[in-house]
C-alpha cells in the first residue's frame, strides 16, 4: 500500500518512512502543505499521515480542502496537539485518526492497517479467498493451512489484487500503487511477481485479462 507522509520535521519524517517501510508501506514523504496538495492530485495514495504545523498550508486547511472537494481517502492526524480541543478539530474537520506525538511505531502501523480495512470494507483482520489467507500485519500468507514464502513485492502485489477482487488492474495501476517516487521500476517488474506468485499460489488465482491488466475473482465466481 502506497501511503503519504506529510511532516516538516526532518529526523521524525524519515524515521516514520523508514519504520513503515519495514512494515511492508510504500511511503512518499513531503515536508509542506503545499507538496502534500499537489502530490494528493497526482498520485493514487491509499492513505495521507498529516502533521498539523506544517509551513506553506497548514495541516487542518489541507484536510479541509480534501473532503470539500470530496475526497474521501482516509487522513490519520500526527501531532504534537494534545488537547481535547485539538482532537475534536481534527476529526471534525474530516481526519479518520488522530495520533499524539510521542507515538509508538507499532501502534501507527497498527492504526494505519485499522483505517485502510475500514476503507476496504473488510470487517476482519485478514484477508481469506478460498484456501488462500493473508495478514498484513504479520506479513504472512498461507495456502491450505500452509505457510508461504513471499517476497514484500510479492505480498505487496497480492494484498492489492485480493482486496480489488473482481476488479481488473492495469500494470500501472499496480505500479503506481506499490512503488514510490524514487523507486526504479523495470518495464516487466509487475509481470515477474505475477509469475513468482502463480508458481507458488497455483496458475489460475491471478487472471490476465488481456490487452488491459490482472485480475483476481471474487470468490463466489470461481
């Protein structure tokens, strides 16, 4: 999952990005208001982490103008604003979240993978098609009851595929969501994970529907 890390300061900024990298996330870190706004309008982000203090466009008026315009991707609040008065600001103002600093890392990866379940629909912590179970948070899959190795990519690519069962995803789509901005991508990378994860899942999870991407069924369609 592709998230969006909004925070001007620099050492908290990149030991966030490196944590949740460690976590499986694609992080893009930005460290102003404005940054945020655009990178917002031109990339697919699952989630936005937004610091509230920050220069050139302030936190609570960047989440503002997200849900006027009717963007409904989920906004987890990070800050040092730790009164009632604050909180209630932030989530009445369309933040999903809000977490105070100090934090523990494992409770905003925690938080993060609660808000993108919730947008998804998905009511448990895994994610079951047929004999085949993933866990985000413990970055782990198992098929038939039996573990199965995974690259991160991998897991990655079929975390993304399951929870759009039923949905046709485009090489790009994949690519735009799975890689970050500084991140080197071969023209078949999508390709070879696809093939890594039919030898080890079985040939007919993933579909190709050609001329247009990958696909997933839902369940109940096969």
């Amino acid at each position: 999952m592709r998230l969006l890390l909004v925070e001007d300061d620099a050492m908290l900024g990149d030991g966030v990005r490196a944590g949740l990298t460690q976590e499986g996330f694609t992080v893009d870190w930005v460290q102003d208001g404005a940054a945020a706004q655009l990178a917002i309008r031109t990339e697919p982000y699952a989630l936005t982490i937004l610091d509230l203090g920050l220069p050139k466009l302030a936190g609570l008026d960047l989440l503002k103008q997200l849900r006027h315009a009717g963007n409904t991707m989920p906004v987890l609040i990070l800050t040092a604003r730790d009164t009632v008065v604050d909180r209630v600001l932030g989530l009445d103002s369309g933040a999903d979240d809000y977490l105070i600093k100090p934090f523990d890392l494992d409770e905003l990866a925690a938080r993060i993978r609660a808000l993108l379940r919730r947008n998804t629909g998905r009511a448990t912590p895994q994610i079951r098609h047929g004999d085949i179970v993933l866990d985000p948070a413990a970055h782990a899959v198992t098929a038939s009851g039996m573990p199965v190795e995974l690259s991160t990519r991998e897991f990655a690519v079929l975390q993304t595929l399951l929870e759009s069962a039923g949905r046709v995803l485009s090489r790009e789509q994949l690519e735009q969501q799975l890689y970050g901005w500084n991140e080197e991508v071969e023209s078949n990378t999508i390709e070879v994970h696809i093939h890594h994860l039919r030898k080890k899942l079985g040939s007919d999870l993933i579909r190709t529907v050609r001329g247009v991407g990958y696909m997933v069924d839902k369940p109940h369609e096969h």
